[in-house]
C-alpha cells in the first residue's frame, strides 16, 4: 500500500528539540485550534524574507556563475510580505558571499538550494515501520557535493536570520535530520563518506563566529539516525506520550498557554500557594502566595533560577493568547481591556518630495538634517578590510581609539554557552573585609 503524503510534516527539522524533550507536545498542538498555535511572528516574517532574498541570488548563480546577482539588488523591494532593509542585506551576504568563497575555493562541485526531501528514499525499509516517512523533513537551505580536499563529502548549511537565540551545531538535530534526509537522496550518485553540517548565522555573536560546521561520518550520522531521531519519533507515536515541560520544550511551543503539564510546573516552579477565600461580599477568589526570599532554602532559589525563563515565558504566552481572544471579540475577563498602543508620528510619501516642499517653504537642509554618526567599531573595521588596509595598520588603529569596556556578568545556567568568569580579588578582599568587620567585638 502507498503511503500517502501528508499536507504537513508532523516532525519538521525544526521542531525536533521541542519533540525530543516533550514527546507529547506533537499530538498536543494538533489538537488545539490551528489558529491557536500557527502563529507567525515579524521574525520569523523577516527569516522567511531573508531566506527568499538568498534563494533569488544563488539561483541565479546557479545558471550562470558569472551572474552579478548580490542581495543588495533586492533593498526597497517587498518580499514575502516583508520590506528588503540594510539589516536583513547585510546578513545574507554573508550567507552568499561564504558560499561563493567555497565554490571558488574548489569546495564544492555543485549545490542546490530550497530543495524539499524527507525519508522518502527509506518508505519500504523496516526501519521506518509505523512511521510515515514523508512526516519527517523539510526545506534544506544548501546542499552541495564536495571537491578537492572534500572530496566525498556531502555540505549542508542552514541560515539563521534571527539574533534572539543563538544555535549551536553540534549534535543539533534539526542539523542532523537534514543531513539524513540529504544523505539518503544524494548517496544514489555520489559516493559519500562524510557529512559537514553547519550553521550561518550572522546577526547573533557566537565565539566561533557567524558560520561554524561539524563533520560526521555516514556510519555516526546513520546511528544517529536509527538511536536518537527514530527512538525519539516513536515516543511521541506512542498512546499517551509523556508531556516534559522544561525551558527547551516549552520554549517554541505555541501551545503552553492551554497547557495543563506546562501551568502545574510553572506553579510548582514559582513556589506557588494557592487558596480560595472569601471576599466581603461573599465571592470565592483564589489567592496566590509566594514565599518570602529571605525564608527560602537554595534548593528553592535554585529551582526558581532554572526554571525562570520558562516561567515568564509562560505568563507571556497566556497574556497573548489572552490579548488575541480579545481582539477577535472574545474576552476571556472583564478584568483586562484592549487600549491603543502608543505611537509617534512618521513621514509618509516619497522623500525626495518631502524635501522639494522643505526646500519650498526655505527650510535649510540643516534645520531638518541630522548631522552624520560614527559606525560601530566592528562596522568601521569591515570598511577598512573592505578598502584593503593592511591588518596591522588596523590594529594600531585600534589600540589606540578602540576600547573593550567591561559590562559586567551574566548569571546563567552552566548549560550556556560562555567561559566562566571568577570572582575578582577586589570583590573577594571586599567580602572578607565585611565578614571581619562584623565577626569584631563591639567597643
């Protein structure tokens, strides 16, 4: 029997973190309303924009490598939705101008973009039995077939538009599931030994730079494959799949606000105190009570801190799920009320005609004209490797009118990426200072 195709895949590559950790996330938001939980948000718009401006480019490469196609043709154009801007231009050259270096470089025999697969080429193996293979896969950024020194070797490379969360590579599913599907439609014609997965990602600060890669051998991907992704697709398959709500599940769930398992950790988290009481005029309310700070033990502050994130993450999620019914004319309370939001006045219309009725009504360009900024230190730096001045006359530059100020720490989870910073020996000599103070006897 054929396996039909479904109209969505149920384990798309970028869901994967959400299915691994909470398997019964997936028939959870399939049955709530698709209006509750297919919502798109102007970063994602943007992503979907940048992706689009990327696609146009490397296509046209793709018939003609001597296309002078770049992404900045597309500035002032509407794609997707979206207006071009400098920001979203500025990323995907990155993306393009990575990818042509590899190809001139002798990297790359050839590639593909936006290219659709999934775990078609396996329906009839045993491997995928109870499990649809077009529910797993996706739209692949970049595919190519290594040359020269990466001979035998298949390149995958997803683009990451967004700045708010930085992904990491390694062992990183979406990544890998890409590289099976890739894997499994290239190995036909071409003799693959290696798979390099990677991540462009230009508008987050990573230590290793925007476009970072991590190579896996067929064996390593495929046992990968079979232990990990399979094993973990068949939980969520399962009657009644377990719900594990956590700060990396719940993070790109759009169905927290409803969620039962989400609410009581969340509560358990917060050290929550519910109770019902009586008003004056006779209504049963329930009181929430949190625990003083000064009374709790560091299991408890441990606890809060872990689980921080999640806990707004979640009250946001309720508050937009909220703000929506409202808007859509179904206030969940009479508590709450939709107000307008508070805007300042902008241009409209054309800017040079802006300027013809200025200069009409002799308004000097200086009256209505900022003066010209500075550009960052890092936007100065790309001009000047851009005009080709020599490294060290960049760095004498810099020694001299360029400093890294000290902002300060962070207090995160060890799970987070950054090197851990000690205690400086003013703050140690501080502590001690008091402690001996206040261990003196009193005169």
């Amino acid at each position: 029997m054929k396996i039909a195709e479904p109209e969505h895949r149920r384990f798309s590559p970028s869901s994967l973190h959400r299915v691994f950790e909470c398997p019964a996330s997936v028939k959870f938001i399939e049955s709530l309303p698709s209006a509750e939980y297919d919502k798109g948000s102007i970063f994602a718009q943007r992503g979907t924009c940048a992706h689009a401006v990327a696609e146009k480019v490397l296509k046209s490469k793709m018939e003609d490598w001597k296309s002078c196609a770049t992404p900045d043709d597309y500035i002032g154009s509407t794609i997707e939705g979206i207006l071009v801007d400098d920001d979203i231009v500025k990323g995907v050259n990155v993306y393009i101008n990575h990818i042509v270096e590899r190809f001139e470089d002798g990297d790359i025999k050839y590639f593909t973009v936006e290219k659709q697969l999934d775990l078609s080429p396996l329906a009839k193996s045993k491997l995928l039995k109870g499990i649809n293979p077009y529910d797993i896969g996706g739209t692949m950024d970049f595919i190519a077939v290594g040359a020269g020194l990466y001979e035998g070797t298949l390149i995958v490379n997803d683009y990451k538009n967004g700045s708010g969360v930085v992904v990491e590579v390694a062992d990183n599913p979406q990544l890998l599931t890409y590289a099976v599907c890739a894997y499994l439609e290239y190995r036909q014609r071409e003799d693959i030994d290696t798979v390099e997965v990677g991540i462009t990602q230009p508008n987050a600060y990573h230590e290793h730079g925007a476009i970072r890669y991590e190579s896996y051998s067929v064996k390593e991907l495929m046992e990968w494959f079979e232990n990990t992704l399979l094993v973990n697709i068949r939980k969520a398959l399962e009657p009644t799949p377990q719900f594990n709500p956590s700060e990396g599940a719940c993070h790109w769930c759009n169905g927290k606000h409803k969620c039962k398992a989400a609410y009581d950790h969340v509560c358990d988290s917060a050290l929550a105190e519910f109770s019902d009481q009586l008003t004056g005029e006779g209504d049963m309310v329930t009181k929430v009570t949190f625990p003083d700070i000064n009374t709790l033990k560091p299991e408890d502050i441990e606890r809060l801190l872990i689980n921080a994130d999640l806990i707004g993450e979640y009250v946001k999620s309720v508050k937009e799920y909220a703000h929506a019914k409202a808007e859509a004319g179904e206030p969940i309370t009479d508590q709450f009320k939709l107000v307008k939001k508070r805007s300042l006045r902008k241009y409209k219309g054309n800017e040079a005609s802006l300027r013809k009725m200025l200069k009409r009504l002799h308004i000097a360009n200086v009256d209505y004209l900022t003066q010209p900024t500075m550009k960052s230190p890092a936007q100065l730096e790309k001009v000047m490797k851009g005009k080709k001045i020599p490294l060290d006359a960049i760095q004498k530059f810099q020694e001299v009118f360029v400093e890294q100020p000290d902002n300060g720490n962070n207090y995160v989870h060890v799970s987070k990426p950054g090197k851990e910073v000690q205690p400086s020996i003013e703050a140690d000599f501080a502590n001690l200072m008091e402690d001996t103070l206040e261990q003196r006897p009193k005169l």
